[in-house]
C-alpha cells in the first residue's frame, strides 16, 4: 500500500480551474438540495456529498468517456462529475418528469448511462460485483474500458465487497475499487466495527490487489492515484484498490444533525474542504483569484438555473408508474 | 437513513382514516388481548421501543443486536433509549453486516439467549436471505429437534414514503414462503408490545415486521403485562355486508374505507390478520360466513401476494360461502417508484380499496 | 454436490407417468411451437446443455459462468461440452461466490453481454438474493428506461432426490414475488431447448429453474431453430372433465394422474404453465371455462405457493366459470426432510394429485 | 502467521492412542457410508471426510465437553469426533429412524447436540456466523465456552466468511476458525479461484486476526494448534484462523472419481495418510505394534456393529414428516 500525499502533478492550471469549477457545481447542487429538502420539495430521504466531490470529479478527470462508474445512495456527486447536469439531478429529486430518471428512481439512484454513470444503488456494497461485471464485459469485448466502483467506508464489512476482490483479483479484471472513507457509517464511527484502521486499503492484501491510501479531499491527488489505477488496469494489470480519505459536511442524510462527531473532528475536517484545497493549489499555480470567482459565479448561475428549471417542471405522467418493466417498454406480466 | 422518525402517519394514502379507524381498531373482538381503555396514547415507533424495553428487563437472556440500534436509537428511533437503560452488554451495534447480524443471532439463540436482531430495512433481508429461507427455519426440523432457535428478526418495512425502489418493499410474503418462520406485523401500538411480548417469549422464530407508514401513528399504549398471542387475528371493526383483510397499513386504509362505505350505507367487517404466520384462517373463513363477500388489501405486488394464500384456502374451504368473486387489491407488478405520485399509483390507496369494495357489493 | 447426474427420472413419485405423459405432451395445442415429430429423443439434461450450446453458437455475446462448470461439465452434467466447444473465454468458472456470479453477470449484461449465470442449487439463490430481488429486476425501471439486464440465471430446482432440506427446495415462487423477472420452468426437453432460446434472446432477465428430478427424463429433442416464446402456456393434454395446472415437474405427475383419470372415465385436461412470467393465465381460464374444476400442482410448499395466485386470479376472474372449490396440491408447510419415505408424505405426488381430482370431481 | 511442523508435543502416548482409535473409527465409518452408497442403501448424496481425520479429532482433543462446533455438510468425521455414533449416523445415512437426526437431516446436516456438535450445514459459508454467534453468545454468559467452525478452502471466497471474520474480531469473540483446505472446492483447485495462496490463513490479517497454517494430517499438531487457540479465546484474546492443510481420500461427493486431481498429486497425499502418521508417532513413542492393532481392531468391530445395526433398525414413521417444525413439536401453520 502506498501512501500518497501532496506530490507534485502533471495537471495545468487551466485543467484544475475546470476541476475546480465542476467541483463548486457539485458543491452548490447539494446545498440546493438540502435547501429543497428542507422546504419539503424533496420527497423520501436525500444523502448529501458536500465534502467528497474532490474524489468524484477527480477520479473523472482521469477516466476516459466510455469508462463505467458505480455509485452509491450517496451518489449526486458521482452523476454530475460524470456529465449528468444538475437540473436533471435536482428535478430527478423533486420527482419531475424530466428528472434524469424520470422521478422513478430519486436521490438514492441517480443513473445517467449515456455518461457510463451506471447507476446509484441503495444496497450497501451491491454495486461492487456489478463494477467488476461491467470490467468483465470490458475484458471480453476487448474494449479498453474500466469500470470503477465508488463506496463507503462501511460497506466494506458486508460480503459483496469480499466477493467482488476475490473474483476482480482472480479474474484481473479492469476495475478500481474506490473507498470513500469519511470515518462514518451513518451515525457509527467506522472504526468501532471494523477490524482493521484502513477499511479498504488494508483488506486489499488479502486479495493480493494493490492498495493505495490517499487524501481523498485533494483533486489532485485524486486525478492522479486514479490514473495509475485505471492505466494499469488497462494494460492487463487487474484492479486497485483506493481509499480515499474524506468526510461529510452534511450529516448522513436527511435532517441528521450528525451530533455524534466531535467538534474539533468536525472543524479539522472542514479545514481541509476539498473547494479551499484546490483554490489554495490555483492560487499557488498562479491563477487570478477573480478566475476563480468566476468560476464560482458560473457555478451559482448553473444551479440557480437548475433549481429554478427543475421546479418549473411538470409532475411525471402518471401512467409512467406502469413503464419501463421490461425491455419493451410495458410492464404486462400475466395474459 | 438518518432521522427517518419524521414518517408520515397514514400509509398509502390513508390520512384521516388512522384515527376514526382506530378507535374501533381499540376495541378487538377477543377482550382477553384488549388495552386497558385508560392506558394513554402512544404513538407505534414509541411502542416498539417499549416492547423490547419490557422484554428486556423480564429476562436477562433477551440482548439486541443491529445497526445504529445503540447509542443512536436507530434510524427510525425505534430502539431509542435502550442503550441508556440496558448498555452496551444488551444492546449491540453491529457493522453493516446482515448475515453476520442474523447468523449471530442464529448462534447465540440456539446457545442459550434470546437475540433480537434489527434488519434495518425489510428490503435488506435479500442479503441475508440464507439465515431466513435456508438456516434458522430449518434447524430444529433438520436435526430431529434437537436444537430451538428462538429468535425475533425486527425489520422497518413498507412503502409510501418515497424511499425508492430499494428502500419501500412490503416483504411479508417473502417471510410466508418459508415454513419454519412466524410472520408478525402489527397495525396499532398496543398490537406491537403485545405481539413482541409473544414473539420474543416464543421458542420459535419470528420476523415482525414494523410498518415504516405507521411509526408516527397514534393509539392506546399497552397496560403492563400486555400479550397478544400469536395467530390470531382482530375483527378491527365488524360488519356485514363485506369482509375487508387487511395487514399492517392495510389496516387502517381498510378501515377508513369502511368508514366511507358505512356513509355509503355499506357494513364492511375489517379483519386485521396481525400475523400471517400462524394464519387465522379460522377468522376470515368466520366473517365469510357472515358477509360472502372477500376483499383482500395487501401491500405486496399481486404476483406472489400472501392474498393469494388467503384467497386460495377461501376459494377452496370456503367456495360456497361466496356470493361474489374474491377481489384482492395489491400492489401493482413493478417495482416501487420514488416519485409520491407515481407511488400512489402503484400501491394500495383507500380509493383503490373502495372502488374494489363497490364493485364487489354490487356483484 | 459431485456426479448427481444420476437423479431419478421421475420427481415427486412419477415414475411410470413420465414417458406416457411426454408423448401427449410432445403435441401441445399450438401447432407453431411443436417439435418435429422425427426429432431423436434426449433427455432433459442434455436438452439442457444442447440448449446453451446454440445460443453459444449464434451469438458471441452470450457467455457461461458459474460454479464447476466449464471442465467439470457441472455438477448435474448440463454444461458438459461447453468448455471444448468455446474454450475459457465463453464458459467461465467462478469462486465460490454466488454474489459475485450474478453481480458479475448483471454488470456485463448492462454493456453489452448475455451472460448466462448458472447457480447450482436454487436453494442458494438465498445468498444472492439481493441481485435477483432488489438489483437485476429493479435496473430498467429505476433508471427510467435507460438500462437494460438482458440475462439468464439457470438453476437446479426441486426435490425428490433426498437431497435434503437445503438442497431440495422448489423456489418459482421467490422468484414470482418479484415484478421485473421472467420466470420460467420447462417441463420437457424440446420446452428446455425453445424456451431457453427465449430467455437468451430476451432483454429482459429470466430465471430459468432445471428441475433436478427431470434431468434423466427423455422426450423428442428440438428441430434447429426451435424457439418457445415466453409466456405461453401449453395443453399437455386436452381434456374436458377438470383442469389441471402443472409447472415443470408436476406436469408428467398430472398427465400420469390424468392417465389414471382416464382409465376410470374421467378426461383431465393438464395445462403446463411453462413460465409463472409472464403468465398465460388467458389459457388457464380457457381451460376452466371448458372444465369448471381447476386443480393446481405445484412443488413450493402450500404457504406462500404459486398456486395462490393462480387461483386468486382464477376465484376473481372465472368465479362464473367453476362449479367446484378450487383445490391446490402443494408441498406440505414443513421444511423438506432426508428421508425418501419422509419427503413423499410432503411433496406432491401421483396419488395425491389423483385423490384430489376424485373429490373435486365428486363436487 | 505462524507455521508449525511437527513439533515436540506433550500428548503422552496413551492419549496419542486413543486419538488414533477414534480416527480408525471414523475412517471406517466413513468407508461403510461409500460402500452402503454404492449398495444403493444410502440415498441423496453424502460428502466423505476420510483423509480429514486428524483436523476433526485433533480439534476435539483440545476442546472442552462444553465447546461448540460447528461442520459442513462434510461432517461425517467431525460428529463423530465429538461423540456421536457410528451407528446413528449411518442410521441417519440409511434414513432410519435411529438416526441422529431422526433420518430428516440427513448426511449432510449431522447433528448431535448433546454433545456441543450444532450442526453441519450445506450452504457453503454459512455456518460460520453462527460459530461467532455460539461464542458472542458464550461471552455474554460468561461461560468460558469456545466455539469452532470448521470449513472448506472454497468457503473462504463467500461473503458470509468476510462478515463472521470482521465481526469475530471487533467483538473479541472466543471462536476459531478452522479450514480444512484439502485443494479443492468440488473439482476446481481452490489455487485457481482464489486470490492468495493460503486462502484462509493470508486473509486473517484483514480481520487484524492471527493465524496459523498447519499440517492437517498430523493430530497431535492440530490437537496443540486448537489448544493454544482455544486458550487465547477463553483468555479474552479473541477469534484465531487455523488453516489446516490436507486431502480428502474420496471424491467430493458421491461417486465422484476425482479424475481431475493428478496421480502423483494423490500419491504424495496417501502417503501422508493421517493414520500412517499417527502411527508413526506412536511407534516412534515405544507403542507395540499389537497394541495399535488392537485399537484397529476395536474400531473395525464398532463399525461393522454399527452397520448392522443401523441396517436392521426400521424406517422412520411417516408422520415424523410432520413434526419439529415448531418448538411445539408440531408443524400447524394456520386454524
Ligand atoms: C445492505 C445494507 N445495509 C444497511 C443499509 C443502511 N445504510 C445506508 S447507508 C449506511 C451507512 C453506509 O456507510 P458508508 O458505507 O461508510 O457510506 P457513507 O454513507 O458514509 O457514504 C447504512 C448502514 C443499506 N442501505 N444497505
Ligand atoms: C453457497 C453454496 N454454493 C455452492 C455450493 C455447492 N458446493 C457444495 S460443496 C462445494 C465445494 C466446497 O469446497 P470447500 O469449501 O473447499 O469444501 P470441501 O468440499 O472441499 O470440503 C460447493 C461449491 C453450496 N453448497 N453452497
Ligand atoms: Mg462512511
Ligand atoms: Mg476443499
């Protein structure tokens, strides 16, 4: 396992503006959505990821088009740096028709599969065998595609996660295995019910998969440990396992205050927001700090755009509840 | 799911019905199980952390085990104040970890302790589905009898809440499929302290299902010592000219279809199964014999419903009782959809149960 | 389980009914369907194998992967050959790993494949469960139309080789209580071969159960080309005096009733449902309407069994249509024991079947 | 991970004795169920444990009465080991109603509760919760109880392994978990499947759990190996994983000929017969050659009594079809 921190990168300073930007989307786009939350115009339960876009919008960077991702519940992030737009994503959680899955699925399972965002899901660690499935299918076509599966902390204690190592490590297929560890399943400290103080990257071994141990709240970082991975994984080398060390700004979900981490934890954490970590490297790098305000006001406009749009839009066609079963298009089970 | 304690009062579209309903739903046909008419008004999420919090203090061989069920009460806040009371040697956090959760329970329950495990969710009982179809089902009958596993599997179950597809099954008719389980999912809160009391003093296991809709719904608490055995149902309002079953939210959209139809000059008698394992047939094929009319609410897809087990022992022991068809109103045959109003459409609603008991009285 | 290519010809007390029921059933209703009639006879293991083979050979996107079956040829023989004929890169073996297999097989058939998934023994689509609940069915719908999971997930279903309680199951209907998958269980080895090509082609998941009692069964093979369309139940014997519906190992257990039937005067028409989705329930009616006695067979214990929906639609839409209960045999609601003697008391076997035709007939 | 040889042992001789009878007890058991399957007198299916001798008794050897173990449906060797009889396990096998599981488990579900043996189960993996549950269960009683799960290579790739090994070791549990790796899951060598070459024993570290890989063939290591594990766990030291290397002499199941292990493979591995090797030991330790031939003797009358008798003993009652489901004794579902 190595252990990567704030080495020097191969990415310029226009490309990171761009990180940059596409990060502040996210990061307005869950504020958003926790404001509609609160105003009772999303429906259900909602998990925000403010503080983890630098590993969304980073591994992104560094995948190709056609690559595949795989996310969780915890998920907007993943669909917006995959190209889903928020408007989209906002009106799929205030169950409009023109929500990115037609308000069928909501907050927990954005999908955009015309990104290779295939999909949210809300079984913890059920989505891992589908990443290395999808790499399976890349191996078979011989299509130079890699499949990455984005999940917490938590799910690496249920079985799926075990399974998918084993078989991705066996089989060398093109997948990553990208833990977001943010300390936290739901209210739990993760380290009070796992064995092991790294998660993921500690487990790795046993499946004799490579492991990297990163700071998961730099987009640099991120870009780059992704792109090792997903260029061994092109060449044949199998799959990598990342853990990404990040937190949560919000709580787990819903109106969690998220009273159970300490303050200090808290304060250090939002020191090190993945939005201040990139402005300080722009800064670093020479860029103007009104490029960056720029940036942020593009930002702004794009989401108040996409909350004013998605709230205009029409409730779904209630026939639609009676669609999209089965491939074409019905939902008939019986003569 | 943090701080899911916030859920609607009526499931599937039965606001306004929970309250006329229960106060028939107070009074059961069977007075030995009934609440003491003074005990006050507590809502159902309060009652299942009373019940445990009973059987908890009455036998030390009674510990808990589950995700965030500890020191955060659990998601629905269902467990709530537990770990202050009981601590951390009664009352377990777990990783998530299902087959663990409910392969530990199997163990300790056939060593000597009565675990009560907590599925968060009753749609994450597909991931440990082996300890519920496969294990503790079938131990004491593979060995002879030699081992019992009396254990509860506690689960938050049902839809109308918006949770999606993966969050807002009613599962109950899995948990039919497999003999060797008791299926328990109470309507009121004084029917979850008494059937938990059962439940966990049974030897058997039993899966008892908390409806998610009804958390926040109120009705009279339980004096101490309240039991409700299991396998019998409650005649939830008695009437003649249609039998309505129901289950869990199906119970008080029943009865508030009832309500609509007494308007409407219909008696309608609600049965409220409480348990579909063991199943009182005894009491449905009994309000047959009175109204020869059978309406079945379940929440449930129709394909592969527990309505069909009901209808089946009806159209069979029961045939020339009928004067109607038997109608079951279920879920629509797809999977849930988030989006409130396309749920409507797919689950159960009172309307859905009127329009099906009108069609039925005018056959 | 090694070498259980040995498993008896007739399940669940059929022997002697099987080769008289297939030459009847080798003629179903629809002329389209049929085999030709010079087709050498195979068995239903070999069917089975023969089946994937064609698939294999028309369409590159279809791959094999489970548990022992590529050089083993699988534990119940049903993929022997394959691994010869398309080498490790169209027949795959996996780890232990049932989650990991219909995981694996969900992700691929998402871009691009038709992964054919074998799980060895029904009984462990419980550890899977997750994918063939929640994930596989859920896909399409959730995403709004925008993925589809076009794959198969073959398995070993059934009891009557005392195989035990975890290994014997007859589990269609889990399978059934899930909008989303298509379910199917053939009965003979021309339906094998027809509605497996089906289910390869189809974009829609389907579950497709092997019953372990037929493997050693024979009957007319397939012409090239042979194709069952999903959902279309067949006439495996035309009668007129009552209906009986079968699915997989219970139909030649109904034609061998129905030959009894016939020898004390009575004409049985036995339906072979095929597939439980979708689910031709216009033949079962029209059936009904021509009987006015339905009987339903089925291997899943009574609780929660298939049979219950049948009937539930049947005592809805046909109530006019009966003269008689609608009668179900099913397995008894107990979990399946070792012994031989011991598993025919639970199962469904010929003598049942008969003794309840004679009192539905005796109505 | 510690790997032991063959050690100095405090097992005395006449101890050492005993254990080789029991083995030669089970060997013949186990040769009596082939034959009386062959014979047709055995029906379904039955997995044979000879070979695996020294893992069963050299663990019961160092458990408490007590103790809990937990078997797979290779289990044969295992019930045996820990008290039951010859005779109502065939009488199981035959489907008598002298069988200890009253003839409705059946080979693969061996059961003798009386005897702290809870069972051997058929769906690969998931017996070994249940383990960690019999000790989660044992510390809440404060009853100094171990429990052991014995399990194949192959089950070490399932998720319910990962789970039971994660929450084993958080909770400090007193259990051990003992793989039988013989090589081979059915009829594929588990190297060929699995990630790591000790699929056990190199995964323990992933669950902070030590480990030890043994000699499965050679009783007395197994029997110090399981002591010192058992000793940790009454002491509060919590779960250890024993991989124990060894053969099974049959094939995976019924008539299967296990063509696809090599000749000199299964050569190499007869000449490592667990018996040939205790009774090295007890020669090497001034055993008289009649006094090992007595013990032979001894169990070669027990097993043949044992057949015998079970073959005479009757079927069971076809209502006991009906009973056992419920605690109750009986099996009604509904009024
Ligand atoms: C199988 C399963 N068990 C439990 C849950 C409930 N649940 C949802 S999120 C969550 C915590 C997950 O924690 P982690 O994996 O660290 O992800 P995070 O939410 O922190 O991003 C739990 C227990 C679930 N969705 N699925
Ligand atoms: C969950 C599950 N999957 C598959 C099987 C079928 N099966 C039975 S034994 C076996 C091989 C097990 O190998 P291993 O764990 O090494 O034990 P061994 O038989 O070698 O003792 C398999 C695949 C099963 N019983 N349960
Ligand atoms: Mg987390
Ligand atoms: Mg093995």
């Amino acid at each position: 396992m190595t252990t990567t921190g704030l080495a020097g990168s191969a990415i310029g300073a226009g490309e990171l503006l761009g990180l940059y930007e596409r990060m502040a989307v996210i990061r307005r786009t869950e504020k958003a959505a926790h404001d509609l939350f609160l105003a009772g115009l999303v429906k259900g339960t909602t998990h925000l990821a403010a503080g983890h876009e630098a590993v969304a919008v980073g591994a992104s960077a560094a995948l190709r088009p056609d690559d595949y991702v795989f996310a969780t519940y915890r998920g907007h992030h993943h669909a917006i740096a995959r190209g889903a737009t928020p408007e989209e994503c906002l009106a799929e959680l205030m169950s409009r028709a023109t929500g990115v899955c037609k308000a069928k699925g909501g907050s927990m399972h954005l999908t955009k599969a015309s990104a290779g965002m295939l999909g949210s899901y809300a079984i913890v660690g059920a989505h891992l065998p589908l990443a290395a499935g999808a790499a399976w299918s890349a191996k078979l076509r011989g299509s130079g595609q890699v499949a990455v599966a984005f999940f917490g902390d938590g799910a690496t204690n249920i079985g799926a996660f075990h399974e998918a190592l084993n078989i991705a490590a066996v089989w060398a297929l093109p997948v990553l295995f990208v833990c977001e560890n943010n300390l936290y399943m739901e209210y739990t400290p993760i380290g009070s019910v796992t064995a092991v103080a790294n998660p993921a990257a500690d487990r790795a071994p046993a499946y004799a998969i490579p492991a990297e141990l990163i700071d998961g709240n730099d987009v640099v970082v991120v870009t780059e440990a992704v792109s090792r991975a997903a260029e061994r994984a092109r060449s044949g080398g199998g799959p990598t396992v990342i853990e990404a060390r990040t937190y949560r700004h919000f709580g787990h979900s819903r109106t969690d205050p998220a009273t159970y981490r300490p303050a200090d934890e808290v304060a250090e954490w939002l020191r090190r927001d993945p939005l201040d970590i990139a402005r300080g490297r722009l800064a670093e790098m020479g860029v103007a700090p009104e490029q960056v305000a720029e940036a942020d006001e593009r930002a702004a406009r794009l989401v108040a755009e996409a909350v004013a749009a998605a709230k205009a839009a029409p409730a779904p066609d209630p026939r639609e509840a009676f669609t999209d079963v089965w491939a074409d298009g019905g939902s008939a089970w019986r003569t | 799911m943090a701080d899911m304690s916030g859920g609607a009062a009526g499931a599937g579209g039965a606001p306004g019905g929970t309250a006329a309903g229960s106060a028939a739903h107070a009074a059961p046909a069977a007075g030995a199980e009934q609440a003491a008419p003074a005990a006050p008004a507590i809502t159902y999420r309060e009652a299942v952390s009373e019940a445990l919090a009973r059987e908890l203090r009455r036998d030390p061989a009674v510990v808990c085990l589950g995700e965030d069920i500890g020191r955060a009460g659990g998601v629905f806040k269902t467990t709530a104040g537990l770990f202050d009371e009981f601590g951390p040697s009664r009352i377990w956090d777990t990783p998530i970890s299902e087959q663990a959760i409910l392969g530990l329970a199997m163990g300790a329950a056939m060593t000597g302790m009565r675990p009560v495990a907590e599925i968060m969710f009753s749609d994450f009982f597909a991931v440990c589905w082996d300890y519920l179809a496969n294990e503790i089902p079938k131990m004491r009958y593979m060995t002879g009898g030699q081992v019992t596993v009396p254990l509860v599997v506690r689960t938050a179950n049902g839809g109308g809440l918006g949770f999606g597809a993966q969050h807002s099954q009613a599962v109950e008719n899995w948990a039919l499929a497999i003999p060797g389980l008791k299926v328990v999912a109470p309507s009121t809160p004084a029917d979850v302290i008494g059937l938990m009391a059962s439940a966990v003093r049974s030897d058997d296991p039993v899966v008892f299902f908390e409806h998610k809709g009804l958390f926040a719904s109120k009705g009279p608490g339980a004096p101490p010592g309240h039991v409700v055995p299991l396998g019998q149902a409650s005649v939830a309002r008695a009437g003649t000219d249609v039998t309505v079953v129901g289950l869990a939210a199906t119970v008080p959209m029943a009865l508030a279809a009832a309500d609509r139809l007494a308007a409407e000059g219909v008696s309608a008698e609600v049965v409220d199964l409480r348990c579909l394992i063991p199943l009182d047939m005894a009491s449905v094929l009994e309000s047959v014999r009175k109204t020869s009319r059978l309406l079945i609410v379940e929440e449930n897809p129709y394909q592969g419903g527990w309505g069909g087990t009901v209808a089946s022992i009806v159209a069979d022991e029961g045939f020339e009782l009928l004067d109607a068809p038997i109608r079951r109103v279920a879920a629509a045959c797809v999977p849930l959809p988030f989006a409130d109003a396309l749920e409507d459409e797919v689950i159960p609603t009172v309307e859905k149960v009127l329009t099906a008991a009108r069609a039925l009285l005018a056959y």
